[in-house]
C-alpha cells in the first residue's frame, strides 16, 4: 500500500487510543491526527450500537475536516451484568465520571460473583470514512470488528493501558491488560484485532 499524502483524522480524543492505533496503522504509510489536533468538535454518541455510533463520528469528522477519517466505539460486556455496561461504558458511572469511578462501579456491581460468572468481553467497531467530493456527502468504505473475550478481576491489577483495562483479563492469561506491554496488548487486544481486519482491508484496497 503506498503512503497517503493527506492526513487521516482519528475521531477520538482519547489519548490512549490515539497511541494504539498509531502503533498499529502508521506503518502502513498513513500520516494520523487526532481530532484534537485539528480543533474539531466532539461528536455526540447517541446510536443504538457500537456500529452506528462509529459510523456516525466517522462520517461527521470527515465531513467536518474534508480528510478520510477513523472512528472506533467500544463496549465492554459483563455476562453477570446483561451486557452491561455496553454502549455506555465510557460513562457509566455518570456524566463526568473517570475511569477510575466506572472501574469501582464494576466492581461494586460484581460484588458476590465469583469468577466463572465474571466472563465478559470487549468489542470495537471501527470505521474509515471517506469526506466529500464532488458533491457526494462522505461515505463509510470499511467497517470492522473486534472482540477479545476474558473476565473481570476481583482488584484492579497493573498502571499500563486505560479504561477498564486494569480489571479485564483476557482468557488464556494471568495478567490483565494492564499488566502487559503496549505491543502485547495491542497483538490480542479487541482493538488490536479490529486494526488488524482494518489493515488487511486498506492493504487489499492498495492491491486493487
């Protein structure tokens, strides 16, 4: 795949995430910015599933910056917890909360569980959208999906990663994902799969 002249925008404003996905898509010759470094504004997350929220930030940052733009939503789902927290994971112990608050609300909604009842998952979504031309509105070219299957911890381990990272295991492990190296993480993570279907995709787009 030959190198891109224009920038791609990463609709995100996470800054972990922003690492993670340099790591794994500027080797293909892409030149990424964040939708912070260009000034752009947040996009409100109001869909019915990780799809149509990443859909949704994809195509309005490229409509707003005129550039191909990436956008990922992620959700981790508990078993013990219908789901939950799911869509709104980045904000389930309410408006403004950390991801030190929502680590404790998991865990304190776990209270009682034991591990085999502890399974959960993470899942990303992520999209690539390409912006207006010639009078056509920006469009979806990729949408992927990752998931990584594992349980939740009874304490949080490790100072790496972010989020609920330091709560999830992944099965087959005896560290949670903070407790690996980035490039650990990011060869198994949701994430880190779902990058991975993206590249295989770029790269087959590069060889059409």
């Amino acid at each position: 795949m030959s190198p891109h002249t224009d920038p791609v925008v990463l609709a995100t404003r996470n800054p972990g995430k922003v690492l993670e996905m340099r790591a794994l898509l500027e080797p293909l010759g892409l030149r990424l910015v964040s939708a912070a470094e260009r000034s752009l504004p947040p996009v409100e997350e109001n869909g019915s599933s990780l799809a149509e929220n990443a859909r949704h930030k994809a195509i309005e940052i490229a409509t707003a910056s005129g550039l191909a733009a990436i956008a990922d939503d992620t959700g981790l789902e508990v078993d013990a917890l219908g789901g939950a927290p799911g869509l709104r994971s980045a904000r389930w112990a309410g408006p403004g909360c950390s991801p030190e608050d929502n680590n404790r609300k998991l865990l304190a909604e776990l209270q009682g569980f034991e591990e085999p009842q502890r399974r959960a998952r993470f899942r990303t979504v992520i999209v690539w959208a390409l912006p207006p031309r010639d009078g056509t509105p920006a469009r979806v070219l990729h949408e992927v999906e990752g998931v990584l299957e594992g349980v939740i911890v009874a304490q949080p381990r490790g100072t790496g990663g972010f989020g609920y990272d330091p709560l999830f295991r992944p099965l087959g492990s005896d560290r949670t994902l903070a407790e690996m190296r980035p490039e650990e993480k990011n060869a198994i993570s949701h994430r880190g799969r779902a990058l991975a279907a993206l590249r295989a995709a770029l790269a087959a787009c590069g060889r059409s």
